[in-house]
C-alpha cells in the first residue's frame, strides 16, 4: 500500500509541476506577445514606405524574425495545453 501511496504523492507533484510550468508559459507568451505586436506592426508600417534596398532588407528581417518569434509562442502555448491534457 505504501508503493500505491508513494506513486500518488509522485503523480500528484507532476501535476502540480506541470502547473506551474504552464503558468510561467502563459505568463511568457503574454509578457511576449504585447511588445511583439508593436514591433510587428511598427515594422510593417515601415515596410509600407518607400526604403532603400539595405534598408528593406533589415526591416524584411525584422519582420520575418517577428513572424519566427510568433510561432515559438505559438509553439509554446501548443506545448503548454499537451503537455496538461496529458
């Protein structure tokens, strides 16, 4: 019996664990997102304005680096919600 309780006590500190771990997650993906959409749009607006070639390029990569950043938070808050459906 105490096998069984000891293997509780391990599911029940995973539970807890995986939590917290999708709360600092959700804390990441909002602390992240709101700074990159300004950015995100900045840069757009940017890109609408007629730039020399070195010029659209860096604002091309910054654009493409906020589009990569998106899908890392994405990507995190998908691993999130598996990770506590499991």
């Amino acid at each position: 019996m105490e096998e069984t309780s000891g293997k509780d006590t391990r599911s029940r500190y995973t539970e807890r664990q995986l939590a917290a771990a999708g709360e600092v997650a959700l804390d990441l993906r909002h602390a992240l997102n709101n700074p990159l959409a300004a950015l995100m749009a900045e840069a757009q607006l940017l890109a609408m304005e007629p730039l020399q070639p070195e010029h659209r390029a860096a604002v091309d990569r910054i654009i493409d680096l906020c589009r990569r950043t998106v899908n890392l938070v994405r990507g995190l808050d998908a691993a999130t919600r598996a990770a506590n459906d499991a």
